[in-house]
C-alpha cells in the first residue's frame, strides 16, 4: 500500500466516525421535525428561521474565527505545552469576546423582538438565543482541540449528548406545555449548555487555564480576515432570510427554512464530517510530494457522494414530507433541488482552500467573501421580488458557483492541483440526466414512485462509479476491502 494510500485510509478512519456520529444526530435531529411541523404552524416555523438568522449574525461577527486558528496554529508547536497554551489562550480569549459582544445586545433585547417580530415578548427569545451563543462559541474552541488530538470518538459523543437533551426539552416544552418557539429555543440552550460544561471542563483538565498574550496576537492577525470574511458571508448567507419575511411573509420564510434543513443534510452527513477530518489532516501531509495527489483524489469522492446524495434529496423529500409534516409544509419539497445541488457545491469548497489557508493567505477568504456577498444580494433582492421563493433558491446557486470558482482559482495560486474536471464534469452530468429521468415518475401513485426513484438512486451510483467516480484499481481496492470485512464477521454455529 502506497503512502499516499495509508494517509487517505487514516483520514476516512476518522471521518467515517464523524460521518456516523452526523448521522445519528441528523437523525435524532429529523425526529423532531415531525414535533415542529404538527405542533407549530408555519409562520411559527418561520420566526424560528427568523431567530437562527439573528443568531448566526451575532455567532459570525463575534467568533472572529478564533475556533479555526486554534486548529492552525495548535500545529506550529511541537512542544505539548506549548500546544496546551494556545488552546487555553484561545479558549478564555473566545469567552471574553463573546460576553463583550452578547451584553449589550441582552439589555436591548425588547428593542430587537420589537423590530424584527413587532413583539417586545420576542426579547425573551433574544435572551435565550444570546445565552446559547455565549457558550456555543465557547465551545468551539474545546471543539478544535478535540479535532487536533483526532478525538473523533468523543466529539461525536459530545453532539449524540447534546441532541439527546434538546430531544426531550423540546419535545416536553412543545407537547406537553405547549411553550412555542420559546420552548423550542430553551430545549436548545438545555443541549448546548450540557455540551459547554462537558468540553469545558475537559480541555481545562487536559489543558489547563494559563492566557499568553504572546500566543494570541498572531492567532487574532490570522483570524481577522475571517472575520473580516465572516461578516460579508453573513450577508450572502441570512439576507435572504430577511428578504423573504420582507418582500413575502413568515409563512414563505416557513417554507424555506424547511426546504434549506433538508438541503442542510449535505453539509450535515457529508461536508461536516469530511471537514472535521479534512481541517487538520491536510495540514499534515502538506509537507509530502504526494499532496497534490491526495487532494485531487479526495475532492473526486466528495464531489461524487455529494451530486449522489443532493439527487437522493431531491427524489425523496416530498416522500419524507408527506409522512411527518402537515400538509401545509409539503411545499417545501418544490425548493430543495436547487438548494441541494448548491449544498454539493459548497461542500467541495472546503478542501479548495487548502493553498490558501497553508500558506496563511486568508486574506482571500475575505476577498472571495465579498464578491459572493455582492452576487448574492443583488441577486436575491432582483430574483425574490421577481419570481420568489424560487427566486432565492437561485440566487443561493448563483452565489456559490461563484464562490466555488474563485476559491479554486486562487488557491491554485500557492498550491497546485490538477483537479480531474473531466471525470468531475461526468459525474455532475450523470446526476443531472437521473434528475430530469425522474420528472415524469412524480405524478405517480406514491409508493411507485418511491420505488422507481430508489432504484433509479441505485443505478445512478453504478453510473458514477463507471463513468469516472472511482478508478479501475479504487474499485478493486474496495472490493477487496469489503470482501475482508465479510470474511472476518463473526459466523453463527
């Protein structure tokens, strides 16, 4: 086995242990829809969506990309104790930052309900949101480490935890107390203070609790163009929102907010887990001639399993729907096709920075931020006055081809890969030609349809793993991989 070979078999050993701790937890997670969906109405739905956006404004301006320094500059040092500081460092310095920014915002809270919902009550919620932040973004930190010391296990562990708890609150607070969106927003600061309490207590533990400011001044040089970035990818990523609660209605938003949880299982299943491994291990083989290699290789079996799992989420949506949701959200279903194929893209833009961020170049994270921002808001407000809902779902495609794009072009910059567009460009076809197949399936009897497009799924995936996913010698390697695996199971007497 080729070095190359072995550093690719370490990197899915952890990513298949993130990949199958998102799963659990989308799962735990879409257990709750069908609580959301029958015991809110979709206006309700829509002030959740709402309340997110605020929270992920907040969440941006103030995390100043500190969680993912900490993951780059833990590397510098080989010294342990040195490694311990910068975690350390970085953890109380998040701390501080976040209970600076969330402050003043709790004491305006009536201010904010009013505004964005016409309600001061709703500053109730703003209360609740702001107390998840604070420890949230605390949070990342001892999250990063978890990812440094290749804790996979743990860090699951962790999520599996914390969807547990928000299960029962939120399940309690909505159907036995009806408590609304205010229920709903107390079972998630139940999860994430669980969470905060665990990691912190463990990283300090592990780590200690020492600030060095020497430690933090080249760690906040690196993360202010995140921030920087961060801020202007805020508009791209939640102006929509916005938009649509003002050009449309709550109900709308509603809808979209559905139809982008089901498109969010992309980076939910398959970019979060590939990130989480990928964040430190492509800082490791850096140094190696076969670099290069590895990330071509790697970008070609992620941007295979996202075009295949975006076309199972544009087949069976309206399927899922149909089961859990009343029938005022089934419409959700009609937006997911575009969100998804932008979710396939997006998850591939992570690895595309690899030049970028090993040269410390994130400058261009900012600059690529900003054009995106631009594209995203002239297109969204044109295209939702115009044809709406929809109209947003191609402003978020638009938006990030873009993104994608410029990323890849400038990373090329500092680090050369020769991406195999060709196979890539087959691959996105094949997914396509089984998306348009499956049209005229739609207006079947349900469970013919399900069948149909099951099957349809099946032989997508034989398609791209002919036509250019896996090469002649990948697919004997996984054969004899999964042959071994079959032959060392455990046989009954």
């Amino acid at each position: 086995m080729s070095d190359a070979q072995k550093d690719i078999g370490r990197f899915f050993r952890h990513s298949a242990v993130y990949a199958l701790g998102n799963v659990l937890n989308r799962v735990g997670a879409f257990v709750l829809l069908p609580i959301y969906t029958n015991y809110l109405t979709v206006s309700q739905y829509g002030e959740i969506e709402l309340f997110y956006a605020i929270a992920s404004v907040v969440s941006g301006l103030l995390s100043v990309g500190i969680a993912h320094a900490t993951l780059r500059f833990y590397f510098e040092y080989r010294e342990e104790s040195d490694r311990h500081a910068v975690v350390s460092t970085n953890l109380l310095a998040s701390f501080a930052i976040s209970l600076a920014g969330v402050l003043p915002l709790a004491f305006g809270s009536d201010m904010v309900g009013r505004y964005f919902f016409g309600d001061p009550v709703m500053g109730q919620g703003i209360l609740l949101v702001l107390a998840s932040l604070l420890l949230e973004l605390s949070s990342q930190i001892s999250l990063a480490y978890l990812r440094a010391k290749e804790h996979s296990t743990f860090f699951i562990s962790i999520s599996i935890g914390k969807l547990v708890v928000q299960f029962v609150a939120n399940t309690v607070l909505l159907v036995w107390f009806d408590a609304g969106v205010l229920g709903v927003l107390t079972g998630n600061l139940a999860a994430v203070a669980l969470g905060w309490l665990v990691l912190t207590v463990f990283t300090i533990s592990r780590c200690g609790l020492r600030f060095e400011l020497a430690k933090l001044v080249p760690v906040l040089k690196y993360s202010f163009p995140f921030l920087l970035s961060t801020v202007v990818a805020l508009v791209s990523t939640n102006l929509d929102r916005f938009l649509i609660n003002s050009f449309l209605t709550l109900q709308a938003l509603g809808l979209y907010a559905l139809a982008i949880k089901f498109s969010k299982l992309l980076t939910d299943l398959i970019g979060e887990p590939f990130n989480l491994a990928y964040g430190s291990f492509r800082f490791t083989i850096m140094g190696q001639d076969n670099a290069a290699t590895i990330q071509a290789r790697v970008v070609r079996y992620l941007f295979s399993a996202s075009c295949l799992a975006a076309l199972g989420l544009a087949y069976f949506t309206s399927d899922v729907l149909r089961v859990m949701s009343a029938p005022e959200y089934w419409k959700a279903a009609d937006y997911v096709p575009l969100l998804a194929l932008a979710g396939a893209l997006k998850v591939v833009s992570y690895p595309l920075q690899s030049g970028i961020l090993y040269q410390k170049q994130s400058r261009h994270i900012f600059h690529i931020g900003v054009v995106g921002a631009l594209v995203s808001a002239v297109s969204a407000i044109v295209l939702i006055m115009w044809i709406g809902l929809i109209g947003a779902c191609i402003a978020v495609l638009v938006s990030t081809v873009t993104e994608v794009v410029l990323t890849d072009r400038l990373a090329q910059r500092y680090f050369k890969v020769d991406y195999e567009y060709p196979r890539l460009l087959r691959v996105f076809a094949i997914a396509t030609a089984f998306y348009l197949v499956s049209i005229p399936v739609m207006v079947l009897a349900p469970w013919v349809a399900f069948v149909i497009k099951l099957a349809l799924l099946i032989i997508c995936a034989l398609a791209m793993i002919k036509g250019g996913a896996l090469e002649n010698d990948e697919i004997h390697q996984a054969r004899n991989f999964l042959s071994s695996r079959w032959r060392n199971l455990p046989r009954s007497a």
